[in-house]
C-alpha cells in the first residue's frame, strides 16, 4: 500500500507535497519520489529509502519550483524498492506522469501490447504501464484519456497524473484504492488519507470508485467514468490536527496506546444512554436481531484477533452460532451464507484489501452487512449495509493498539445489544456489564503506568528468538494478538497456541529459558491452564503469566507475574493486552527497531 499527494494553487508545489507525503509515510516508506510541472515542462525526483532521502535530495523541495505536483511515497509491490522503480513513472517523452496506490493486475498482458507498439520500460512495475497507456490514449484531453485507461486497467488503483500541456492542473482517479481531495485557501489537493491536507485544510471529498477529479488552483471538478461532470458534496474534518501528530511521545505507538482509555470511553459513552445499550447506527430492529441464525466475522491481523474473542462472547452471552475468518480466506473458500445471517467486517482503515472483497462478497451472497470501522468514509464504512464507527482518531503507528481496543469495546456492545434483545441476559446482568465498561478506561491507565516495570522486563528479551503465547477460550485470542504486536515491530519469531494444543507437538520446540507468555484471565480455566504452564516449566521454560487480580497462587507457577484488576470476564482482552502490547514496544524501541514503521509493513495493506 502506497501514500499519493498532489497539489495545485499560488505557492510553491514541492514543499507542500513532501509535508504530505511525510503524513503519509506510515503508509509505504521504501521509497518516495515528487514531479512537478512548470511553464510546459515537468521535472521529476526519486529516491529510494525513507522520505527524509527525497528531502535532502531537494532541499526540502526548495530546488523544485512549479505550482502543481504529484508525490509518491512507496511500499513495493512490483519491482524491487530502487531510484528506477520509484514513483512517479513518466512516458517517454516526459509529457505525462504519474503516481499510484494499489495494483494493475494485467499489467503483462498491457506491457506486452505496448512494447509491440513500440513502447520502452524502464522500470519493474506495474505502474509504469499506466504512464505509457495515458500516453497512447492521450490526443489532449486528458479526461478522454484516464477514461480510456480506466476501460483497458483490471486492479485498484488511486492515481495522481500530470499532463504537459496542462501545466496548472493535477488529475486524479480510484478505484478500490483510498483518494480524497482537499478544499485548500492557498489551493486545492489530492491524497490518499485525511492527514495529508489537515494542515490546509478540514474541507474534503471522498471519492468514490471510478470517479475522476481535475483540480486547478481554484476549482476542483469531479466526472464519472463516461466523462460526464458530475457534482459532489464535500464532508466537514473534525479531527484537532495534533491527532494525527506525535504529541510530545517518541513513538506513535506508545501516543496511541496512552490513547486507549479516551479512545474506548469515546466508544462506548455514545452508545451507552438511559442505562442500556442503544447502537443506533446499527440499522437493525429487535425482530431482524432475534432472526439471526448466524454470525459471520471477517477481518485481517488484529482486527480478526478481536473477532476471535467476539466469537466466545457472542456464543455464550447471545446464543448465536459465530463463525471467524481472516479475509483472504473467507472471500476464496465459498462460505455457505444462508438467510438471516449477519457479516461483520472489522478494518481500522476500512481499506484493507481483503477485508472490502470479502464485504462484496458477502453482499453478493445476500447477507446483511456491518462494518467495524475507524476511518469514517472509508471504503468498508461506504459499503456496508450500516457501520458502526470505532471512536479512536487517527491511528498512524503500524502495528494497531487503540484501533485493536476500540474493536473489542464495539464488539462488547454489540453482543451486549443483541443478547438484551434476545433475552438470553438479566438487566441485572446488563447493568453490570456496563458499570464494568464504565470502569475500563481507568483500569487501563492504571496499566499503562506500569511501564516501567514492563520495561525492565522486556530488556531481558531483545535477545529471544523464539517467544510462545498461550491461553485457552479468550486467552487464546488474546495470545494471538500479543505474538503478532511482538511479531512485527521487534521481527522476533513468536507464536500463538491454545494452551491445550501444546502436547500435541509444538511443545517440542520449548528449550532452556523458552519465553512463554501465559494469558491466564478466564477464571473457569485457570487450573487448566496452569497446568499447561507447568508443563512449559518442567521443559525449561521462563513463563511470563498475565493473570487476574487475587491469583497469588500462580506464583508458585510462573517465573513472573502480571496482574489485571477485576472486570466482567468477557471484557479481560481489553486489560490483558496493555501488558502484551508494552512489552512488545519496549522490545522493539530496545532492539533499534523501527517502532512506527516496521520494516516490509505498512499501516493499510490495500492490495491483496
Ligand atoms: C496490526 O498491528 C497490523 N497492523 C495488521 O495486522 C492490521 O491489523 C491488519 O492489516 C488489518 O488492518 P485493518 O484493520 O486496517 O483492516
């Protein structure tokens, strides 16, 4: 997944694209490159490695005048991260160029038609085809000619175009991949995501698929796919622009897990009223919520780690048979959807690739549909059935964190609301369940501020090449979360087993002072799995237990002890993860690593 820009208006072009791109970075940051176009000529810079290459290359952008560019900032998907396979790509008589986000997916076949017409590659990707292809449709209109493009393409894509003789103009077209359009005082801009213009401004347009939009310095027009202008209204931003800053923290992670009380009483306030629960986004009645027969989950990463443990709440609380797939999966293994099913897609972004094609198809075979979604006017959130909003604020760090806590919370409410309708819970129960809710924004603090004493703990693992996490029930789901946050920012191998399945193998691979973190928080499998924890123990491990409050005698157990204050016990994921994800972040910031932005990630994956 990739970050575009592109600006058009009275200052200085470069600057304003590389300050957008910098916004975008958390997006794809293997490479990076800006084109700007100036009296009928368009000079182009790229270079592999982070942004901050580009930066220098240009002076900040100062030895690159025009006012009107595209930028690019890269995570390779075709062709190796290089100078050559960096965006923007230009046509051979450097009269067109573009960037792009997403991927062609019958770029051979176009390649191999336009080298026959005598057309020269000079790159590995895919996106240069869309350079050459503009070039042969183009006979100077540049509208006829992205439609054409758009004809022959098969794939996702969001691109930003410069055309020559068009000097004063940025154009722009999606399809599947994210593009918004800024309302700018200066100018007008295209990006990828809301960060990139929230400095110039808080007036945008979503585009949808297969819609193209020609901006100059004062006006933005929008057109459909047959060319004909079309009218859009634009939607008001009411992030504070520090939201998408670091605020004084080191690591946007750490900012957003020092967020997750806000973010989780931001999503659960709204939706708490007169002493129940009232979704009323949720666009079901109590006879639609009593007919459902099935529930299906979908997602990707964490998001899924949070369905997993939806499906334990949702079973015993609701009484409703729960299925969970990663998304990739669900879209290919033809899933039986019969009446009166209900798919819930969970994505953060809402642009994640394999989670909006598992939404189509889910509505293409017939089930009600509702997203899970962080990012408002995202793709998920446009296309599902009805959307019910994660109330986190922008999340930039890579690897998840309040995102991930406002998940659980939405899916809490959700099951709550379904099984007050279906009568399998007592108000009493009910009531509970909320004072619980109501107590978790300060049960995490009180977590985070523990620290430093995860800290300490963490530096005496920078070394492990291999680290377990297991549990059983919900544990089990918390486990997977907690080895796939140390997974990917510290690139320590880590694995996720349900404690029961150990014996059955993996248990081979414990050696002398093996990490094992135990999630130990489903009271009713305590003993169960204190006794997977001896059996690691015996074998040479040093087990880590994450465990409730009161459960002294695990002690005797385990080589060290995390304790989480008393909640509801379908609500422990919230607290046994703040635990998981700083030792998690503090391996990663002892190791030198990356902690935003973890080498071969990136923060939406909008390719399949
Ligand atoms: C989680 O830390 C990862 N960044 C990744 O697994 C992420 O959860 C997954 O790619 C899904 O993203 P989404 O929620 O935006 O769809």
């Amino acid at each position: 997944m990739c970050g575009i820009v592109g600006y058009v208006g009275t200052e200085q072009a470069a600057p304003i694209l590389l300050d957008g791109l910098a916004k975008l970075e958390y997006r794809g940051y293997d490479s990076a490159g800006i084109a700007v176009s100036e009296d009928g000529k368009i000079s182009m810079k790229k270079a592999r490695g982070r942004l901050k290459v580009l930066d220098e290359l240009t002076h900040g952008g100062q030895t690159m005048s025009g006012c009107a560019g595209i930028g690019h900032t890269r995570w390779a998907t075709h062709g190796e991260p290089s100078d050559v396979n960096a965006h923007p790509h230009i046509n051979q008589d450097e009269s067109i160029v573009v960037v792009h986000n997403g991927i062609i997916e019958n770029y051979q076949k176009l390649k191999k038609n336009l080298e026959k017409r005598g057309y020269e590659f000079v790159s590995q990707t895919d996106t240069e085809v869309l350079a050459h292809l503009l070039d042969y449709y183009y006979h100077g209109d540049p509208i006829e000619a992205i439609t054409k493009v758009m004809h022959r393409v098969e794939g996702s894509y969001a691109l930003g175009i410069l055309f020559k003789d068009h000097p004063e103009k940025v154009y722009a077209v999606r399809k599947d991949s994210p593009l918004i359009v800024g309302k700018g005082q200066s100018g007008n801009l295209i990006a990828s995501d809301v960060p990139a213009v929230l400095k110039y401004t808080r007036e945008v347009f979503f585009i949808q698929n297969e819609e193209i939009v020609c901006l100059d310095r004062e006006e933005i027009h929008f057109y459909n796919v047959d060319g004909e202008e079309i009218e859009k209204e634009s939607s008001k931003i009411e992030w504070d622009v520090n939201a998408a800053e670091k605020g004084g923290y080191e690591h946007f992670m750490l900012k957003e897990m020092y967020e997750q009380p806000k973010a989780v009483r931001d999503t659960f306030s709204p939706r708490i009223k007169n002493g129940t629960v009232e979704i009323e986004e949720l666009g079901m009645g109590a006879e639609e919520i009593k007919e459902i027969k099935r529930i299906f989950i979908v997602a990707c990463g964490s998001a899924y780690h949070t369905g997993v443990t939806a499906k334990y709440i949702f079973e015993e609380m609701a009484k409703i048979p729960v299925e969970v797939d990663m998304a990739s999966e669900f879209r290919y293994r033809d899933p039986l959807i019969e009446e009166h099913s209900l798919v819930i897609i969970i994505s953060q972004s809402g642009e994640t690739a394999d989670s909006l094609a598992a939404l189509r198809e889910a509505k293409a075979r017939g089930a009600k549909t509702l997203g899970i979604v962080n990012v408002v006017g995202s793709s998920i959130a446009r296309e599902a059935d009805n959307v019910m909003y994660t109330w986190a604020g922008p999340e930039i760090a890579v690897a998840t964190t309040k995102a991930y806590s406002t998940q659980l919370i939405a899916l809490y409410l959700l099951s709550m609301h379904f099984s007050k309708v279906r009568g399998t819970i007592t108000e009493e129960e009910l009531t509970e369940m909320i004072m619980d809710l109501n107590r978790l924004p300060e049960q995490i603090e009180m977590l985070l501020n523990n620290k430093e004493r995860i800290q300490r703990f963490a530096n005496r693992y920078l070394a492990a090449e291999n680290v377990f996490f297991i549990g059983r029930g919900i544990d089990y789901a918390i486990s997977m979360e907690a080895s796939l946050k140390l997974k990917e920012i510290s690139y320590i191998n880590s694995v996720a087993y349900a404690a029961g399945e150990l014996k059955h193998g993996t248990i081979s691979l414990i050696e002398e002072g093996t990490l094992v973190g135990a999630v130990v928080t489903q009271q009713h499998l305590y003993k169960k799995t204190v006794s997977n924890i001896e059996e690691v123990r015996t074998r040479g491990a040093f087990v880590l237990a994450v465990t409730n409050e009161g459960n002294t005698d695990i002690e005797k157990s385990a080589d060290y002890v995390i304790y989480i204050p008393p909640t509801n016990k379908y609500f422990t994921n919230s607290l046994a993860i703040i635990p998981l994800q700083l030792f998690s972040y503090y391996v990663s910031v002892g190791k030198g690593c990356d902690v935003d932005k973890p080498r071969n990630l990136a923060k939406s994956v909008t390719v399949e």
